[in-house]
C-alpha cells in the first residue's frame, strides 16, 4: 500500500484558501493539507460559499476531501425550499432517515484510505471509538478506500451512531450507515442507487433507510414531523436546472428534545438549579414546569443537576465546618481585629487539608466583613466556576435569567 503513487489531483476542485473570509470560516493549514470549514457563528451562506461546509485541500489547492456541500431546514432557504417543492410536484424526491450521529468522510488520499469527521482532517477524539466499530463490523471497508476506482474522484459519506457518542437520540450499538458520496471534481453529491448498492455490497456498510411518505406536500411535511424517535430524513433531489439537492426535514419530538439539549446542556441545568435554588433533583420538574417544560426537558438536565447538587451540598457541609471553626475568631468584628483574623486564617488554611481551595480565603473574609449570605455566594461561584458577581447579577432578577435561558434560540445546525 505504502508503494502505491500518490492519486493525481489536478482535476480536482480547486479552492484558493487566500481568498476566503476569515471572520466566516476556518483555514487551518497543517501536514501539507488545509482543513476549511464554517466558524461556528457563520449564519450567512452565500450560494457560492455551500461548497465550503468541510473541504480538504492539498498544498496546490486542490481537494482531496469533501463533505456534503451545506443543506438547509425546509423553511430555512425560501429559494431550497421552492425547489423541493417543485420536486415534490413532479414526483422527484428521495427520503432518507437522518440519523442523529456524527459525519464520517472516508477517502484515498495519496493511496492510503483515510476516515475523518466533518470539522477535522482526522478522527481526533472520534478514533478510539470508530477505529474498533471498523474492526470488529467493516473489515472490508478499509481495503475497499485504498482499492476500489470510485475513491479515485470521490468522498464516501458515513453516519457515525454509537451509544457512547449520543446526540439527542440513543442508539444501542455503534454502527455506520451510508449517505452517498461527494465528487471531488464537481463537489456534488451522489446517492445513486448503483453506486450505494455497490458500496454496500463490498463493505457490509448499510445504506441510511429510505422512506415512502405521502405525494402531497403538506401531507408529507405533517408525516415526518409526527414522528417518534426519529431525527427526521433527508429530502434528496435534484432541481429543475439539474443541480443535486438535500434538505432536512426534522421531527417535532427531535426539535423539541434537541432544543432542551442546547438549553439545559454546557452547564446551564446547573445554573438553571442554583436560580430555582434546589437542594434536590426531584424538585427540578415541579419547578420548571411553570415556564412549559416537561419530563423530557428534566431528564436532559436531571444527571447535571444531581452532580452539581452533590458537590454544592459537600461544599455546603464544609463551609458549616469552617464558619464553626472561624466564629469564636471574630470578636466584635472590628477593624482593629482584622489584621489577627486574617493570620489565624492563613495559618489554618496551610494547614488544614479539608479547605485546600483558594477561595476558602475569600469565604473567610465575607464571613468577616458581611453577612454569612456572602460567604455562601463564594461558595457557590466557585462550584458554578463563575464569579461572585456574575451570581449576584443573576440573582437580582432570577425569573428573567431563567426565562433567558429556557428560551434561548437555538441553532440547527446538524
């Protein structure tokens, strides 16, 4: 394999990563290779600019890996969402099962067979995961991207599921499932039944589950969204001028469990509970049922919010302690008993193993200065890892910061 000559990609797209807006997308250069793929706050695409959702490029510019160019939500494009439309009139679309996993792009690159996810010119984080899901399920797949002619000029584009890697949904066991493939030439997107058939039928990969859903428009759209433990699909086809097209139609359950994900995960279900002012997780669903959420929402936030009770009331149990230990310290709190206060801490926190933090120093202090209230704020700044100020903020209108947070937009990007 290591003989083999490195593939000729002179034909292949090319992509002049001088030219493209910075503040837009992401230009990594690294092995001889430049990985291109949106910033995270990209919201515009121009229709020039879809081609950029995940490009390898090689030192001359050309690519010699694609993902699937970028797709919409029907209703995100007016001008995507007119051309399904017009597909569907003419009978012309393809449903294919979206499946909430993470995007694989398998290639040949200078005769060696590559995987990598969509953000990234390797697996990274993903290869103790996919590595052994290759093994012990597709041990074609890997002499299948060194050998077979269609890697040549193409992508092969896989959906990653495994039950240590879940999004939203969960599935029971790590598996890949075939999407199609993107023409390194062209950057169009493939999912003809002949070559899917043909990739299935060397690696043992499945192809994603195709759907039969109603001729009608709305009738179709109302179909999906009613469904259950489903992502939603993928509407393939292809424009009036031509021009391959996917566009997503997502499930209302998957919408709605998704947007509880983005509200209540990145520790946000912590600080919802410290807001609500919990002291157990199963006062979570009662108190947020008043702003409209229900079983579904807590379970996302249940997990982060039981850690981050255990740890506060630990942190809690020894503030109790240590209050007792500095109370008989603290006289009359006078300014002329500082200076001792503040050397008999030092010496105890040198000491003392059960306060090895920092901002025990602080806790002492407020314990001094002001009420106990601010000794517990220290307290529970440092177990949000926030500040003291960022909690008093929150704290001077707690039912506007949670509404901030329940019903934050939220961002599909999948």
């Amino acid at each position: 394999m290591h003989g083999d000559p490195p593939h000729d990609t002179s034909a292949n797209h090319h992509v002049d990563s001088r030219a493209l807006d910075r503040t837009r997308f992401k230009v990594v250069d690294d092995g001889g290779e430049t990985l291109v793929i949106p910033l995270k706050d990209n919201y515009r695409w121009g229709d020039d600019e879809l081609r950029l959702r995940s490009l390898v490029l090689d030192a001359r510019g050309h690519v010699v890996s694609a993902g699937f160019p970028k797709f919409f939500n029907y209703g995100e494009h007016e001008g995507h969402d007119r051309a399904f439309a017009e597909a569907m009139a003419r009978g012309a679309v393809q449903f294919a099962e979206k499946l909430d996993g993470s995007l694989l792009v398998a290639d040949r690159i200078a005769g060696a067979a590559r995987l990598r996810t969509r953000g990234s010119r390797t697996l990274g984080e993903f290869a103790p995961d996919v590595e052994p899901t290759v093994a012990a399920h597709y041990p074609k797949l890997t002499e299948f991207l060194r050998r077979d002619p269609l890697l040549e000029d193409h992508s092969l584009l896989f959906e990653f599921v495994s039950p240590a890697r879940a999004v939203v949904l969960r599935y029971e066991a790590p598996r890949f499932h075939l999407l199609g493939a993107v023409s390194k030439r062209t950057l169009t997107p493939r999912w003809d039944a002949p070559m899917l058939d043909h990739v299935t039928r060397e690696t043992g990969v499945a192809q994603a589950a195709v759907h039969a859903l109603p001729a009608d428009l709305d009738d179709a759209l109302a179909h999906v969204r009613a469904w259950k433990g489903s992502e939603g699909v993928v509407a393939r086809f292809v424009t009036a001028d031509g021009a391959p097209r996917l566009l997503k139609i997502k499930t209302a359950a998957y919408l709605r469990l998704h947007a509880y994900r983005t509200r209540l995960g990145a520790g946000r279900a912590r600080r919802v509970a410290w807001l609500l002012d919990l002291c157990d997780g199963s006062e979570l669903l009662p108190r947020l049922a008043r702003f409209g959420l229900d079983w579904e929402a807590v379970e996302f936030a249940r997990h982060e919010v039981n850690d981050w009770l255990a740890r506060r009331a630990e942190a809690h149990a020894r503030l109790a302690t240590f209050t007792a230990v500095l109370t008989p310290w603290l006289g009359a709190r006078d300014r002329t008993e500082k200076r001792s206060f503040v050397e008999r801490v030092r010496a105890l926190l040198a000491e003392d193993a059960r306060f090895p933090e920092p901002w025990w120093f602080a806790v002492a202090m407020r314990l001094f200065d002001g009420p106990e209230s601010d000794a517990v704020l220290v307290v529970d700044a440092a177990v949000l890892d926030e500040s003291p100020q960022t909690l008093r903020g929150w704290r001077s209108d707690r039912d506007r910061e949670l509404r901030m947070i329940l019903t934050a937009p939220v961002r599909d990007d999948d």
